[in-house]
C-alpha cells in the first residue's frame, strides 16, 4: 500500500464577512438603483426633484465606499 502525505494546514488565515457593512453596501445599492435621474425605479413612476433623487444617489455612493472599505476582516486565530 502507498503511503499517503498529510496535508498542511491552510496557512493563509480565513477571511470573515462584517454584517453591517453588508448591510451598508444593500442600502447603499438600493437608494442608487431608486433614485437614479433619468433610470431610478422611483423616478419611472413619480415625479422627484433633482435636489432630492442628486442627494440620494451621493449618499448611495458614500454607503457603499464605507461598506466595502471595513467589509472583510481577517479571522482570529
């Protein structure tokens, strides 16, 4: 019979997921994705300023930079 080797352990440490920062990223997707000028779902239907759909997709963008800045972490050993 052959000898098999023993594997080595996973040297690289394992990455974890933060749960508010996931849910930054959502809710940073979705106000894009409803307040969009000109595309935004919101803005199909109803009549919105652009004060209000401008300011909403700014905030959409700033939640998603925070989100995927603190997204992964490394795991603790």
């Amino acid at each position: 019979m052959a000898k098999t080797t023993k594997q080595e352990p996973n040297s690289k440490p394992g990455k974890r997921i933060r749960f508010f920062s996931v849910l930054l990223v959502l809710l940073g997707a979705d106000l894009i994705l409803l307040f969009a000028p000109g595309v935004g779902i919101l803005n199909s239907i109803f009549y919105i300023g652009e004060a209000i759909t401008w300011s909403a997709v700014a905030a959409g963008l700033v939640l998603l930079v925070f989100g995927f800045r603190n997204l992964y972490t490394k795991r603790r050993s």
